[in-house]
C-alpha cells in the first residue's frame, strides 16, 4: 500500500531542465569547454558532482559549479510549474499521502520552487543531494526519504523525468513512475531504465489515478 510519494523536482514539476542547460554551457565556456548542450541536457538530473566531470578535469569542477550558480540564479525566475504539478501535489496531499520532495537542486533554488509550487505548510518535506551521502544516481536520496518518512521500499513511490532518476529509485528497491517533460529522454529510454509507467506530464499523471493504481485491490 502506498504511504509516501517522492517527487523530483526539475523538469518533473517545474520547467526548469532548459534553463539548468544554459546555465551549465555558459559555466563550461567559461573554462574553455564547450560541450553540445544536448550532451549536458541528457546528463540534467544527475547531481552536480556526477554531471561536471563528464566533460571537464577536476581542476575546473568547483570553478565550473559556483559559475553555475551565478548564471542559474539569473534565470530561475523564468522557471514555472509544469502542466498539472500543483495539482498533482495538491491531490496527494488531499488523499492523505506523505508528499516529499527528493531533487539535485540545491538549497538556494528551494525557495523560489517551493513558492512557485505552493508547497509550504503542505507536504512532509525535502530531501537534497546536499544531506546525501551521494547524489542521483545513487539511490541515496530516496533512502533518506524513506527513513524520514518512516516507509518501506514498497509502501512508496517515486516520480522523476530522467533515467537517471529511475535508476536511483530502483536501487533504492522503490517502483518509480516517469513523465517526459524533462525532454530528454524517450518513452522507450525510460522504461529501458525501469520505469513502470510513462506519462506525458504531471496531469496525465493525475487524470490516471496515480498513485492508487499500485494499491492492491480487495473483492
């Protein structure tokens, strides 16, 4: 029976991915790299640690993470929820699920999310890479979610937009559903990865009777 949620944030409920992209290709021109921002885009999701090194050494990475920062913050204003997420979430909420979000973002971009999605007050909480041992895909933070939420692997359920979101879920041992609205991936990409139903978005999602379909049903 499913108790708690656990929703990814970037490009799961705020429209954020395009933005995270240009920011990290400007942070990388900046160090004399200048990869294809649809190579960056496929790596959105991981933590910064794991994405940075993919295409620089380590002398640039915390040069190339604090530029980040600076371009990122430039441009969050323009990030906005995505179709159905504030009501995906009002819904859990309503039905008596334990709501948390588990993301990669970092603690300066909460605020400006959790504003834009209404959150406060309303859900359980916030798990970050920041109090993670290791950040997605490292199923670390959703097992920060289910000891803080006092559940079970199998008394929960995650949504995400990357595949990477998916791996980190199934080595957790928590079923993960996937919507596509990060852009990176395809429907076939994320149920490659383990994804045991693809939605358009947030409100097909909600239209679908998410989460109940995975309760068991009683004659």
């Amino acid at each position: 029976m499913v108790k708690a949620v656990f929703l990814d944030i970037d490009g799961t409920l705020m429209d954020t991915n395009y933005l995270h992209v240009e920011a990290w290709a400007q942070a990388f021109e900046d160090v004399g790299a200048r990869p294809p921002r649809s190579r960056i885009h496929y790596q959105t999701g991981k933590g910064s640690d794991k994405l940075i090194p993919e295409f620089v050494e380590d002398g640039k990475i915390e040069r190339v993470s604090e530029l980040h920062s600076e371009y990122y913050a430039r441009l969050q204003e323009r990030g906005h929820p995505l179709p159905g997420a504030k009501e995906l979430i009002a819904s859990l909420v309503d039905r008596g699920y334990e709501v948390w979000l588990a993301t990669s973002a970092k603690p300066e971009e909460l605020e400006h999310h959790t504003r834009e999605l209404g959150t406060e007050g309303r859900i359980s909480g916030i798990d970050s890479s920041d109090e993670a041992e290791e950040s997605k895909p490292a199923p670390d933070i959703f097992g920060l979610a289910l000891e803080r939420a006092g559940a079970a692997p199998e008394d929960a359920v995650v949504v995400g937009d990357s595949i990477w979101d998916i791996e980190a879920a199934k080595e957790a041992g928590v079923r993960a559903a996937a919507v596509m609205t990060g852009g990176a991936f395809s429907r076939a990409e994320l149920e490659e990865a383990g994804a045991y139903a693809v939605y358009e978005d947030c409100a097909e999602l909600l239209e679908a009777g998410f989460p109940e379909e995975l309760n068991p049903t009683t004659s």
